[in-house]
C-alpha cells in the first residue's frame, strides 16, 4: 500500500487525483469514478476501501471537471458596473469564490453603466445557458428579464435595486451611511455641509443624497441647494464643484463625497488648497489610513458573497418571496472628518 | 420628414436604433434589416433612403444582439490572475473595449494564482466555444492548450510569457523598469538597497529581481544576499521584510519594491518608523501622488489592448510566427525615491 502510495505523486502542488485514490485502493479508475458519484455496480467492501484512501489523501472530486465531462452548463454570470473601480474587485472575488465552492464558473461582464450594455450583456449570458445572473444594474427597468427568470434563471440585483420587477436584492445601507457620515461632520462642528455626488439616476447617489438631508434635518440644519452637486464622477466634474462649494461667498466648511471616485478626487482638489477643509467620504480607499481620510466603509466583499450565497440557495430550489438584504456601513474616523470648520 | 424624425425618440440614452432609421426612411423594419444584413430583395433606391437614413442618425448596428440572432459564439475569454488586484481593472476595461468594438462578448474569470485553477477556467471556456483567449498565466506549462491552439482557438499570453509553448505574449519591460528604478535610487546616493518581491516562480518578479541586480552591477555595488526578500504579497510577510532590512546591524538605506501590492504595504510600514527611508515602487498605485510615492509605472491599459488588438488580429486571419511585444515602463518622481541616505 505504501508502495503504490508513493507512485501516485498528484501532478499539481498536492492535491490528490481519482488516480493516486484508484492506486491507493488498488482498484480501477472507473471504479473509483462510480464510488464517487454515487454509481451502481461496486460492492460494499470495495466502495469502504476507496473511501478510506479518498479519506487518507484528502481527495476532493474537481467538479469543473466533472461539469465538463457531463455537459452542464453549472456556471452563473455577474454583470459588472465598471471594472476599473477598485470597489468592485473584492466584490468579483468574493463572488468567485463562492461560485468556485459549488463547482460553478463564474463568467464576467460589464454594463459600463450603460442600460443598453446592461441588457444586451445579460441576454448573451442567458443565451449561454448560465444557470443564475448577479447584476449590478445600470438601468432602472429590469422587465427585460422577466422571460428568462420564468423560465427559470435565477438572478440577485447587488449595490442597487432592480427596476419594475420583484427580485432578490443585496446592497449596503447607503442611506444610513450617509446619515452617519453627515452627523459625524455636524458632531465637529460644522453648519454649512456641501454633498458631491454621482448622477442621480444611480439609486445609490440618491440614497445618499436622502442620508444627508435627514442628518441635517435631524440637526436642524437648512440645506442651501447651492450645496449639493450630482454629476457624473470624472476628475474635472468633481474638481470644479469643489472649488465652486469652496469659493462661494458664503462658502461650505465640509464635504460629503458620496462614493469612491469623488472621494479620490476631492481629496486631490482639497490638498491643493491653502486651509484644510473637512471631508467625510462614502467607500474605503487603499491608502486612506495614510492620507487620513475619514470614510464610511461599505464591505464590498460580504455584498459579493451574500449575493451569491442568496443565489446559490435559490439554485438549490430555495422558495420564498423575493429578499432584500440591507448590510451596515461602519464609519472610520481618520482625520479628514475631524477638521473643525474655519470662519468664511 | 422633421415630423417622423421627432417621433422616433431613441429609447436608451442618445442610440438611435433600428425603428428610428424605418421610421425616417418611411420604410418597415425588415426592408431595414435586409439593407443593414446585405440581403436581397430591396430596391436601389430604397436602399439609398435607408443609407441616408443611417447616416442622417448616426445609427450603428447591434453586434451583439445580431451575434446572438445567428447563433454564433463570437466570445474571447480572459484569465485574470487576481481580480481584487486593483492592476488588472483597467487591463481589464481595455481588453472589454476592444472586444467591444470587435461585437465580441468577454467572459472572464480568474485563477487566483493556482496553476490548476487557471488550467480548469482555460479549458471550460474552451468548453464554452470562445474563438480566443487571452490568459496571464499562473503556471510555467501551457502544453494542457495545444490541442485547443491546434483546434483554431487563438491565444495571446499577457503580464508574463507562456510556458513551455510558443505563443504571442504582451508584457511591460520588467527588466528595464526595476533597473530604471535602481539606477534612480543609486543617483540619489545610494549603496545599500534592499529588494522585496513577489514569489520567486512568478515570471515578473524574477525580471525585476534582473534588473536589480544589472542596476547594482551597473554601478560596481555589491549586493548582500541578506538584502533580497522574495515570498508572497501578504502583508505580514512583506511588513516582516522591510523591518528585518532596516533593523540589519549594516542596515540598507533604501528599498525597491516588486509590485503593487509590495509598495502598499512597504509605504504603510515605513510611515510607522521614525526616520524616512527611500522608496521606489514597481507599479503606479491610487492617491500615490498625494503620498509622494516615487514609482516605475506601467501602462495596464495599454497592455490590455495591445494584447487584445493582436487577439482580434490573429482571429481575422493574420499568421506569422509568434510576436513578443514589450511595452515601455515610465519613472516618476514623486519625493519617496529621493530620499537622500542616512548613515546607519
């Protein structure tokens, strides 16, 4: 036995192969196939010895593999808002593994915020037979879908809602992120509190937007419309409206910036600037601990994962009601956030 | 004319589709779709108003939605490494864009830096009829895609070269920019420079290692054995390295850092230290400006389109023997590289 053991070396790093199982149990190939997937035709001694050697070499059966052999399909699609935002990486792995846990593949797209692309990249996935969709939506009208969840494609809406159809959501508490965001800059002081935004048809730009207007009414605090500025996240939009929050005669002593990208931004446009300005912004940033940038941090890994557990359950046969998931945000204070306001 | 033109408001943003060029032509939708197919049974001078038509809107057709209609896979495949390293979003985004442009679908996944993962994900996406592949390869054995390559499906290797097959690769000079990065350090003045890298399997972090040890040779230093650490990106592993350098009793006095991921760490371990020391980063990072963070950059994006771009090349036809490109890697100053020795 110890023999035969030591001539069944698994080709790649260590893990063992039906192979090294049918050496180690001195048994055929196909018989160690049909103990593993439950085939007839073995008695019980020998289906006992091959589970004592898949046992002794930790031997897990490679279902990609067996997918392939067997023609399923055993794969789900995630469609993507934008993949050269650093939010959605952690996302997109997390979901990988998942998928890679129940032996699926998981097959990437992205809508480029675009509600054409959106459709056009979820219907080529259908039509490639995946078996469920994770879509962070660009548009706001999912009715498209409506086919092809009847007949029988499961799908989970993550970071946004979906459009004029009932279906299971996961997404993070922009809304109370916001809220606790904007307090936190009113607890240090500040009165006049500027909010730089995405577009507003983005669900969670206004989300936000709603986050803002509550903490400053729960203060009591008026909101001169001059002080909010949604747009577009490109580095002159944002520069611009910073320097106009900051500029005005009656000028702003903080910001919220509403998610990532403004936040790169508008700290860029503030270190350019003689005094320092407050910001607390929305997303955790690589190397915000360095720079001190207060934040509200979204865990975009567990919105990835919870997504595809949702999914993977509702593959498994899960009923029930479409499901909306809400997960907390969790404020980090850092510096930024902690400026007092300075007299205009 | 001006009428019917202002009843055929697109549906999606600015795109003007099929049923706004009928519409303007006065003609029905399938006249329309044999003009845009190349199909019969359309008179000259219909087909004139309906090329008018085109024009006049700006109309382009909907290569994916006709992809899907012939039934043809039209799809390329692209193996990331790792999809949370922020590096591959925008090589990402490029290789999107071109197939984009080309009609084509692309499927991604990732092999988390596990040779057999990536052999798996390769081979199911093969499975699933995609006419090309674009793969950053995790292993230093290719020959498991012969059989594919030999049955049509076209590869290009991108980041790092294919193993033990001839293949197009695309790839950043790794060589010339850890040297370019050295020889930077050295002109600051300079002798004792500590390397951190990646794992010594992976094909980039034993270039760059090269071009440090051509930039010390360069210049007549010697390396101390004790100041190269290679192993993986962990943070623990990497925080370990850059104080075992700097705790040395002939501590060195600065450090060129392997990649991306090295760099992150490294900055956030030396801020913790009292004195500065000098750092140079192989890769751009987010917000590096603003931390003063000295770098060799490379162009990410650029090497996903290159790379893509030949894909497409090769899938319309073109031959000749395997082509290996190397793009360029740009030094930028930032105050971190510039640091001037201190006496140990």
């Amino acid at each position: 036995m110890a023999e035969t053991a030591r001539h069944s070396e698994p080709r790649y790093g260590n893990r063992p192969t039906m192979k090294d199982v049918a050496a180690r149990a001195g048994v055929g190939l196909k018989t160690v196939s049909r103990v593993v997937n439950g085939e007839s035709g073995v008695t019980s001694d020998t289906e006992r010895r091959v589970q004592e050697a898949i046992e002794a070499l930790g031997f897990r059966r490679n279902d990609s593999a067996r997918v392939l052999r067997k023609g399923r399909t055993a794969s789900i699609g995630l469609v993507l808002e934008d993949l050269a935002d650093p939010f959605y990486g952690p996302l997109n792995r997390a979901v990988e593994e998942v998928a890679r846990a129940h032996g699926a593949l998981l097959i990437n797209g992205s809508s480029a915020e675009d509600p054409e692309r959106e459709q056009e990249l979820v219907l080529a996935l259908c039509a490639r037979r995946v078996d469920g969709l994770i879509v962070i939506p660009a548009g706001d009208d999912h009715r498209y879908l409506e086919p092809e969840i009847a007949a029988g494609v499961a799908t989970v809406f993550v970071d946004r809602p979906a459009g004029k159809i009932d279906a299971d959501v996961v997404r993070s508490d922009s809304f109370g992120g916001a809220r606790d965001g904007v307090a936190h800059l009113i607890a240090n002081g500040h009165r006049r509190i500027g909010f730089i935004g995405d577009q507003p048809r983005i669900h969670t730009a206004i989300e936000r937007l709603r986050g803002y207007h509550a903490a400053m009414e729960d203060a009591s605090l008026r909101v001169d419309e001059s002080w909010v500025s949604l747009g577009t996240t490109a580095p002159d939009r944002v520069a611009t409206a910073v320097t106009t929050l900051l500029d005005a005669p009656d000028p702003v002593t903080a910001i919220f910036s509403g998610n990532n990208r403004v936040t790169v931004t508008a700290v860029r446009t503030l270190a350019g600037r003689k005094r320092p300005t407050a910001l607390v912004g929305f997303d955790d940033i690589e190397l915000a601990d360095l720079l001190g940038i207060t934040v509200v941090s979204q865990d975009a890994a567990a919105l990835g994962r919870t997504a595809a557990e949702s999914l993977f359950r509702r593959l498994e046969g899960a009923g029930g009601a479409p499901d909306q998931k809400v997960l907390p945000t969790r404020l980090i204070a850092r510096g930024s956030g902690e400026i007092p306001p300075h007299e205009g």
